[in-house]
C-alpha cells in the first residue's frame, strides 16, 4: 500500500479554499437579492413600535465587522429574546465597503426580529463604499424621531464637509422638542482610558478643531450620549455631563481580554427622557485554547475582509501556491532526455504531417521560405504534407496540399500580416480527413493555436518551432512595450511550448533562452536548411545584366535581407552607410532586398541623409531569384536582433559573403568572428569599422568568403528534412511509450 502524500491533501485543501472564496464572491455579488433605501424602510417600523410617550429600548452594537460567527451567529439571537424596539449599529458595520460586504452584512441583518439603523463609519467609507452606503441604506448623515427621543447619525469620515455637518445640527437641535438626544458618530471624540492595541491617531476623530467645535455644540444642546465605535473594546467618560461610549465588541478582531471583549450597549429611555443604559457582555470563546484559537482565526478573518484588493492578493497567493504544489506532486521531471525511445519503426514508413503557420508564400519571410524547405525535402522522402495558411490575393492557382483560410483582418501598410478566421469547421474537418501522423506548428498563437488544439484532438504529436523573437514584435501589438517586451511574450511561448511534445529551436543560445523562461519540453537543435547548391550556379550573363542594370560596374557592393519592419533594425543601417560613406573613398552601393510596412518611412530618410546613391531599397525578389541578387555582393550586412536563427546569413555565405552583423541570439551560432565574418555590439562605430575593412581589404574579404561558404555548406535541404523526419518519429515513439503506460 502507497504512503499517503500530505503534499497532496494540502494541494486539495488550497484548491477547495479557492474555489469556496471565489464561490462566496460570486454568490454574494450575483445571487443576492438588491435592495435600496432601506433606513425608510426601517425608520418607519420604528415609528410603529415607538409612538410618542412611550418607553423606547434598544441595543447599541459597533465593530460588527460582517462576523458570521459572532455577530450573526452569537448576538443576533440574542438580540431578537430581548425584548427591544430596535437596534443601532454605531460604525463599522461592514469590513469595507465593497459591494459583497454590503450584500453579506443585509443577509446578516435579515436574521433579526427588529429594525436597525446604521452610522456611516470608517469602514463604510472605505473601497468607494460612500455610494454603496447612500444606495442600499440612505444619506451619511441623517436624524430620526423616536418617542420622545432625537436619534442623530453624523458623517465623522470627511465625505461630507463638517461646516455643512455642524450647522445642520445647529439648526436641527435649536428647534428640537425632544426630551433625550442621542448622537452617534463612528470616530471616537475621546481617547479611551485603557490601553489600545495596535492604537492610531486616525482612528480618532479629526482635525482636533473639529472635535473641539462638536464637543463643544454637544455641551451647548445638551446631548445626553455620544456613541462611537472604531475601536475592539468598551469604554465609557464622561465630560460636562455627556456620556461618552465607544463600543466595539459586536465582531472584529476583538481580543478576548479584559479590555477588548464581546458586548453590547442596551439603552432605555422613559417619556420625560431619564436614560439608562447597561453594557451587557458575552461571554464566547472564554477557554484560554478558544482564547488563542479565536484571536487567530479574526487575525486571519480581518485579512479576509478587507476589500478587493486583499482578497484578489490572496486568492493569488493560494493560486500560485496550489500551482507550485501541483507542479511538485504531480509533474514529475526529468531533464535528460529519453534514451530508450526507438523511432526506427516511425521512420521507416511515409508519414503525414499537417502544418499550421501564419504566414506563407506568396508572402515573403523566414518562416514561409523555411516551411517551403522542409515541405520539399519531405516529399522528396516520400511523405505528404498538408499546409494550413493565410490566403493571399496573389497566391498559386496550384496548390492541392494546402488549405488557404480567410481572413478577418489584416494589417501592416502592405496587409502583410493576416489574421486568418480559425472558426471555420472546413479546417478542422480536412486536417482530420488528411489523418497526420504529426502536427507542425510554426507560430505559438492564432492558427498555431488552432493546430494545437486539433493536435490534442486528433491524439498525434504537435511539433512546435520556435522560429521568432516575440518580444522584438511589440510595435505590433496594442499593449504598452514593455509589458509584452517583458512579460506577455515570455510568458506565452512558455505556456504554447510546454503543452506541445516537441520543440525545434535553430540554435543552441535558443534554446538556452527557452530553458531559462521554463520551457521544459524536450528540445531539438535544428538549424533551418538551406538550397546551397543554388548558390553555385548562377547565370554569370544574368548576374551581370543584372550588376549593369542597378549600376554598379566598377563598385563594391554589400547586400542585406530583411523585411522593412522596426525589428529588423534598418534605420541602423541607413545611419551606419551614411558614416562610411564619409570614412571610405572606395565607391560602393548597398542592396536592401526585402518589402514591407515601413518602406516610405525609410525612403524619406535615405533621401533627407542625399544616401540615393549608396543605399538602394531594392525591394521584395521571388525566392527563386534571391541567388542572383545574392551574388551581386562582395559582404553581407545584418543588423537585426530578433533572429532566431538568421537564414538569410546561411543563404549569403552560401554565396560567399562574409558577414557583419549586430550580436544577438540567432547570429552567436552561425557568424564565428573572424573566420566567416564580424559580428559587434549594437554600436554603430563598431560595426562600421567592421565593414570599412571588408570594403578596403580585398585579401581578408577573400580568406572570410572562403570559409563562410565552407561553413554553409553542411545545412543542406536534404539533411534539414531528415533530422526534422527523425524529430517527428522521436516524437511519435515517446507518445506511443506514454499511452503504453497509461494503459
């Protein structure tokens, strides 16, 4: 028999704490019934038990806090056997003034046999409860008639001007008939005589000239009792005559000791108005373990209730512990990688493998041209694919093996970036009657989501390819930068990575990056491959109508491939070129191949720099001509940092052109300084010092071209399909160990 796992039950007991509070916010917040104005409500059944002359007995309660199990639980019953004509709540009624605290304090009031008024106290107010109050219950200050007694509820929060407060009382009193006057008012005007716990200025009233006005008006008017609350104890001074009492002990975090303890104020007033009042205490939870218990759990309880901020904290907290609890019973880790899984009997037979990916010829971009690639090579291996993408207005007529989805929107200057409708049935329905063996992903959101779903669906392995720099995409998204830079990104390719079988990554610092967010799929390095033996063989009489159509007889050329998009960093580049051309007498011209949303933008500042004679945004050239422009340069220039991999290095060494480019994650891996070309830091000065000795040193230009075509050479198409062919088969072998296991 398995020892139990306490880890375990802990994990169930976070999780049901969870669900109960999240339970009790919405029943409190949706199924409560409304209620509105309920002080007319309840000043007029006073009036029906008080007529005038008549004796009046009620209750004075302060702190209750929204204590179920005290208030609710313990006095309430109290109250109703006590033969009194109503009760009157002298602050704090509420923990705070969320709207669930108000919904719970009503459930709780609607246990008593008796009217009841409250006083807008601290608590009321705080949490934007000032509204809340004034609907559900009436005004925060207010004054009611009952026997012959003048009942005066005053607003001691600062919502309402106090010279507004003190004339209206002025006012009200100097033609009051009434033989006793009672105030109320949820700040004490006096320091209690016994110590305080956890004792604040603030939670007396203030400013003291304000204190000192109203104590003096209460003197003036002969005001009889002044009840306060906002303190966990009794205590009772009297000043010229007037009695002052703060009582708190109805809920709270009362300490059960001789000066913080369980209570209420019962009063009774005769027709002529004598006044007698008895502090009645309650004796809960004496024992000196329930003492302790007690005095904890209201610890605990006060955190509870203390408005939606705390208890967003807490629910998080408990999240995040009950995750990291699941995470460490239930996930069990293991970072080596399986040994013991056989892909031989998966890779000796053709399989079917369904991609999915945002963007795809005829756009022109890494990801398509690399799913281009592998879509080849694998039917060169007998495999059939099935490509699900954005359609395009310009797309081939002929294209059997893949599903072109609509778009819902589309954005960029040139709408280069589509928003396909993943809502219709028809993609899932043909995914499903192609049967694939794998599922390859190649962007971590919308279709690639998509195809993660139907992989989990369909119960075939996904395949995920990390083949961007999300982060460097934020000027794209409708979110502050930062935020998405430093968060959402991050978080995200995590989440997508982890509920896939596999990841490929085109370099080992990739998947360093993915390691450090949490990814803890197994990896696979896999650079993208690419068509060398194209590079070869270019058409000299090509290459040179070419070179004599762009004007560049007798000049040395550099060539860069990107997308005209932030990311890609051009504007670096334009600034650079213009710097060397002031360093440099050797003519020269850069070739910017490549189309896209910031094309005028940088059109303009090529202009504003007079750059027109150096720097050429040559615009986009079809995948099958890109060995030609290749080949029209001497050095390839790159200075974008949101490469995983940078495939268009490999292609332009593949043609034999050293490289400079700016450091980043996708560039470590493949430019090796000094021997196939200069990657720098981000700094300007640096990188153009880099590419003026390119520009002047014909010998060490020759020896870097050399080895970068060298270097090229062994990430042939045909070896990228195999080594993508045996990640698929890996994949398939370790779910069919999985399901073995299971069953």
């Amino acid at each position: 028999m398995k020892p139990r796992n306490p880890l375990k039950a802990l994990f169930y007991l976070c999780l049901t704490v969870v669900a109960v509070l999240i339970g009790y916010k919405v029943h409190l917040n949706f199924f409560k019934e409304d209620f509105e104005a309920l002080h007319s409500e309840q000043v007029e059944q006073i009036d029906q038990r008080t007529p005038a002359g008549s004796d009046i007995r009620f209750a004075v309660v302060g702190n209750i806090n929204n204590s179920v199990g005290i208030f609710e639980r313990r006095f309430i019953p109290v109250l109703n056997q006590a033969e009194l004509d109503f009760l009157v709540s002298a602050g704090n009624a509420v923990s705070g003034g969320g709207e669930d605290k108000y919904r719970a304090l009503y459930g709780t009031l609607n246990h008593l046999n008796i009217p009841y008024l409250l006083t807008f106290g601290p608590h009321e107010h705080d949490d934007f409860g000032s509204f809340r109050f004034y609907e559900h219950f009436g005004p925060h200050f207010y004054s009611v008639r009952t026997g012959n007694t003048r009942l005066i509820f005053m607003d001691s929060t600062g919502k309402t001007p106090w010279s507004w407060q003190l004339r209206w009382l002025r006012d009200l009193l100097d033609h009051d008939t009434s033989h006793a006057r009672i105030l109320f008012i949820g700040h004490p005007l006096l320091k209690p005589q016994a110590p305080v716990f956890f004792e604040d200025d603030d939670d007396y009233l203030k400013p003291e000239a304000v204190r000192a006005e109203l104590m003096a008006l209460i003197q003036e008017q002969n005001i009889d009792l002044v009840f306060s609350a906002n303190q966990a104890l009794y205590d009772e001074q009297e000043v010229q005559g007037t009695r002052y009492i703060t009582t708190g002990g109805a809920g709270g975090l009362v300490l059960n000791n001789e000066e913080s303890f369980y209570h209420y104020v019962e009063v009774a007033i005769s027709p002529e108005g004598n006044i007698e009042h008895q502090m009645r205490r309650l004796e809960v939870g004496q024992h000196p373990f329930w003492k302790r218990l007690e005095g904890f759990w209201f610890f605990i309880y006060s955190l509870f209730y203390t408005g939606f901020v705390n208890f967003l904290l807490i629910v998080s907290a408990l999240l995040a512990i009950t995750i990291k609890l699941y995470q460490f019973i239930f996930i069990g880790k293991n970072y080596y990688p399986d040994y013991d899984l056989d892909p031989t009997p998966w890779l000796e037979k053709p399989m079917r493998v369904a991609m999915f990916t945002n963007n795809y010829l005829p756009f022109i971009g890494g990801v398509p041209i690399s799913i281009e690639r592998l879509r080849r090579g694998l039917e060169q291996l007998d495999d059939s694919t099935l490509i699900v993408a954005p359609r395009y207005r310009n797309q081939s007529e002929q294209e059997s093996a893949v599903i072109r989805v609509p778009s819902l929107l589309a954005m960029g200057d040139k709408r280069e970036f589509r928003l396909a409708n993943i809502f219709l049935s028809r993609i899932r329905k043909r995914v499903r009657a192609f049967g694939p063996d794998v599922i390859h992903l190649h962007h971590p959101f919308w279709l690639g989501s998509l195809g993660l779903f139907v992989a989990k669906r369909l119960g075939v392995p996904a395949i995920y390819t990390y083949h961007t720099r999300l982060e460097h995409y934020a000027h794209f998204v409708p979110l502050p930068g930062m935020l998405f830079r430093n968060l959402i990104s991050h978080a995200l390719i995590k989440r997508f990575a982890n509920r896939c079988d596999s990841v490929i990554v085109p370099t080992d610092s990739t998947e360093e990056y993915l390691r450090m967010i949490g990814v803890t799929t197994p990896t696979f390095v896999q650079p993208t491959g690419i068509e060398y033996e194209r590079f070869q063989s270019v058409d000299k009489e090509k290459l040179g109508a070419l070179r004599s159509e762009l004007g560049l007889i007798d000049k040395k050329v550099f060539v860069s491939v990107a997308r005209l998009s932030n990311e890609k960093n051009i504007d670096f580049m334009i600034e650079a070129i213009e710097k060397l051309r002031n360093e440099t007498d050797v003519p020269f011209r850069f070739l910017m191949i490549g189309d896209g949303h910031q094309r005028d933008r940088l059109q303009k500042k090529i202009a504003s720099l007079k750059l027109e004679s150096h720097f050429l945004l040559a615009g986009a050239v079809e995948p099958q001509d890109m060995a030609l422009w290749y080949n029209l340069g001497d050095a390839f220039l790159f200075a974008s940092k949101s490469e995983t991999q940078g495939m268009v290095i490999l292609e332009a060494m593949s043609a034999g052109l050293p490289v400079v480019a700016v450091r980043s994650s996708g560039i470590d891996d493949v430019v090796h300084d000094g021997q196939n070309g200069f990657k720098t830091p981000e700094n300007q000065t640096r990188w153009v010092a880099r590419a003026k000795q390119l520009l002047e040193d014909d010998e060490l230009r020759e020896s870097l071209s050399k080895a970068a075509r060298s270097f090229a050479a062994d990430y042939s198409i045909a070896q990228f399909a195999n080594d993508v062919r045996t990640i698929y088969a890996t994949s398939l072998a370790a779910r069919a160990k999985r399901t073995l296991k299971q069953n």
